[in-house]
C-alpha cells in the first residue's frame, strides 16, 4: 500500500474488527445462554425475583452486544473508506480528522468540532 508517512490506519482497524467480533460471539453465547436458563427453569419474570434477575441480566447483554455490533459496523465502514480513500475525513466539513483522534477512536468519522 502506499507509504505515504502517517501511519496506516488498516492494521488498527482489522485487529479492533476482530476483537468486536469475537466480543460479538462471545456476548451472543452469553445471551443464549440465559434465553436457555430462563426456558429451562421455565420463571415468571414478573413474580419470580430469580426470573427478575435474569430478565435484567438478558437486557445488559443485549446491550453490550448490540453496541459490539454498532463498533463492528461502525469499524467495517472505516475500512470501506480506506479502500473509498476518504478515511480520516470528517464527514461535515471535510477536514482532516486529527491523528490523535483517530488513534483514539479510529473509526471516527468526525472532527471533535463536529462530533456531536
Ligand atoms: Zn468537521
């Protein structure tokens, strides 16, 4: 690829695309998990505090794994926009995104000015 000086975006964004993935199966295993358990005891989630539990439990899951989902797309857009060449672009105003920004959020698609 080029050698153009900075430092190649790629890397960082594959080996964070992974670790999301594999926090996507791990969370997803999780889930599962506690859709079986509350099947298998066969609990009423609303007078049985043990099926409470567990009802909360699912919720916090779904959660986390819907926002390792979110990073997972979130990093496959940043790679479609390597290959597009339009990564480290701030989607508003189209200045570059600071190094350092991107260091710290890699997939950001905009400059802190416009971050919100
Ligand atoms: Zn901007």
């Amino acid at each position: 690829m080029s050698d153009g000086g900075g430092p190649d975006p790629v890397g960082t964004l594959r080996a964070r695309l992974a670790a999301a993935e594999e926090r996507i199966g791990r969370q997803r295993a999780v889930v599962d998990g506690i859709v079986a358990s509350v099947r298998g005891e066969n609990v009423d989630d609303e007078h049985d505090p043990e099926g409470a539990t567990l009802a909360w439990e699912r919720q916090q899951a779904a959660a986390l794994l819907a926002e390792a989902e979110r990073e997972r797309d979130a990093l496959r857009a940043a790679l479609g926009r390597v290959e597009a060449g339009t990564y480290g672009v701030c989607e508003v105003c189209g200045r570059a995104i600071p190094a350092g920004r991107l260091e710290a959020r890699p997939a950001a698609t905009r400059c802190v000015e416009h971050a919100r």
